[in-house]
C-alpha cells in the first residue's frame, strides 16, 4: 500500500464528498494500485493545503 500525506486536515475535509471510492484517513489517501488514483483529486488537494494557513494535522 502507498501513500499520498497531506497533512492538512482541512483541506482532507474540504473535499470530504469528493474521494468516495479512494482510501482515505488522518492527513493521507492511501491507495494500492498508482493508476486507480484520481490525478484531477490530488492536484486540487495540492491546491488546497497550499492556499490554506494554519495549524497541520
């Protein structure tokens, strides 16, 4: 299993509704096979820790 960490608890929240079918806990999307995860879903995470201030989880 690999991981995508965040660290931003915040922006993980923003997109709650967004990662149905993807693993998804704490501050990390953890996925098991690289191409079942949404390109589109990580660069707007990206986006989101990176705009946002404050306190990482």
């Amino acid at each position: 299993m690999r991981a995508f960490y965040l660290f931003r608890g915040d922006a993980r929240d923003a997109f709650a509704e967004r990662p149905a079918d993807q693993d998804v806990g704490g501050s990390c999307l953890r996925f098991s096979e690289p191409d079942r995860v949404g390109l589109d879903l990580v660069h707007d995470l990206l986006r989101a820790t990176a705009a946002a201030s404050g306190p990482v989880a």
